[in-house]
C-alpha cells in the first residue's frame, strides 16, 4: 500500500530594515504580500498581481475583516497599493468593534439599492454590530435621504436612467398616467423609458427635471438651456451620497451651499409664479417647447 505525506512548506523569513512613519491612533501600516516570496498557501505572488482589482477598486471598496468573516468588519483601509516590494497597505481599525451586545459603529461606503436605484451609494453610512456580531446598516430619515438622491439626480450633467426616472415620478407621488399627460405623451412611453427601453425625450426630461425641482424643493443651480443639454451627455453614473449626518444628506459631488447658490434655490412658491414647470408644460404641451431659446427667459 503506497501512502502518500504532504508536508507543508515552511514560512520564508526575510530580514528587512523597519522603517518608522507617524501614525495616528489605532493605525497601521504593513505588507499584506511580498514579491518573490513564498506565502503561507504556498504562492509566489508576482508584481502587478493586484494592479486591475486597485484600478476597479479604491481603499474604500475593500473591506477589513475579522478572520475574514463577512459580518464582522473591524476597522477601514485608507491606502493600498503595490510597490517594488508588494503589496503596502495602510489602515485604521475602529476602536471596540468586535462581537459585541451593545453594537459598535463602523463608517463606510454603502450600496443603497433598497432605494429601486443600483448606482447610489451612502458615505460614511453607520454600520453597527448586533448582539449575534452580524453587520447591520443604520439609516435615519428616509424621507431626506430620498430628497437628497433625487436633487443629485435632478443635477447629473447626463442622461436620466430609466430607474432614476421612476424614483422621481414615486417621490413626486404621480403615475406614470399622470406623468404622460405633465409631458404631452402617452402612458406606454413613460414606461418604456422607466425600463430602459427607449431613450428619455430630451425636452421631456428637462421639464421632469425642472418639476421636480419645484415640487420637491430641490437645489438646481443651472439655466434651461443646461439643463437641457445634460440628456444628451454621457458620465459618471454613481449617485453619491454624503451620510455621516442623517440630518443633512447631501450629494458628495455638489458643493456646499453659501452665497449666491443659496439665493437660487428658494421654495417654489417665493421662487417662482406661476411655477417654472408650469409654464413650460403649456409650451410642452402646445408643441412650442424649444428650451433652448427659452433659456434666458426663464433662467433659473
């Protein structure tokens, strides 16, 4: 009878000079792969093993966990790159996360496709450990989380998806009935363009853009005519969402609101009267809509 051992190969030591960095609290620093040396599974990881997941992937996509259990992060990833002699990576952990009873918060990049969307994402988002140790998202205040998706959507200097579409027409409370008759077109072309089936009208979309803003009490800093043009642009689709505080969310990529922007983002009644949409639905539906020439006329 022949028996066959394997015998595991031993751990490589290499001898390498520390090199000292300032660190903040809880923070730390290392290789978590070395070129040319065998790991402990047996692999000899050659540079640019990791080059396509990083350019796919940032720091903040990559989740540090516990004995790589799914539900117990502990801690974020704040650099992780290859070098000449692996792979470096830098990260925090976060104090007292662990299997806990009382739960432990973690700040991190969330996909939020509870929303009907599947390009939002919630930064910053609260993340909390229950008493059986599983990860659980923590969302305050639907309703001005939602009212934040929607003024990053109404702002995307590109085409309104289908979905995106949908989660406007839901909020503003219409059927895609009454959708249809706002922009002059019959039911089955609003939900041809709620599935993605057929492009979204370039006027219809600047007005739905534009009602949203008056009915929902959106901030728009652009004219008509911007507004207008954005359908025909292409871009990043990701909808980004700053929630470190639930009683402000904001889209990540408007800036803050001072000045004269405040100025332009007063509530429909004091903005505007009658309401902008609602002059540019009787032109909508009279066949005389041409946003373009209307653009100084009825700037924002």
């Amino acid at each position: 009878m022949v028996q066959i051992a394997y015998a595991r190969r031993p751990l490589a030591r290499q001898n390498t000079r520390a090199g000292l960095t300032p660190l903040g609290p809880d923070q730390f620093e290392g290789y978590a792969s070395l070129w040319g040396v065998i790991d402990g599974a047996g692999d000899d990881v050659a540079p640019g093993a990791f080059a396509a997941s990083l350019r796919r992937r940032g720091p903040a996509q990559v989740r540090m966990l516990y004995q790589h259990f799914s539900h117990a992060p502990i801690g974020v990833w704040e650099e992780i790159r290859e070098d000449r002699k692996g792979l470096y990576v830098r990260g925090r952990l976060v104090a007292d996360v662990g299997r806990r009873s009382d739960g432990a918060r973690l700040n991190m990049e969330y996909e939020y496709k509870a929303s009907g969307l599947d390009n939002v994402k919630l930064l910053g988002i609260q993340i909390v450990l229950d008493a059986d140790g599983d990860a659980c998202v923590v969302i305050k205040n639907v309703n001005e989380l939602h009212k934040a998706i929607a003024e990053a959507i109404v702002n995307c200097r590109r085409g309104v998806s289908g979905k995106e579409l949908r989660f406007l027409r839901t909020l503003m409370g219409k059927t895609q009935a009454e959708l249809a008759g706002d922009v002059n077109k019959d039911t089955q072309s609003v939900g041809r363009w709620e599935r993605g089936e057929y492009p979204i009208d370039a006027n219809a979309e600047a007005f739905i853009r534009l009602m949203a803003r008056e009915k929902l009490e959106l901030r728009l800093d652009a004219s008509v005519g911007e507004v207008t043009g954005w359908s025909a642009q292409t871009g990043d689709r990701w909808i980004r969402i700053d929630a470190r505080n639930p009683d402000k969310y904001r889209s990540a990529d408007l800036p803050a609101v001072t000045g004269m922007t405040a100025a332009r983002i007063l509530p429909c009644e004091q903005a505007t009267k009658p309401p902008l949409y609602e002059i540019l639905r009787c032109k909508l539906q009279q066949g005389a809509l041409d946003v373009q020439d209307q653009a100084e006329s009825l700037a924002l």
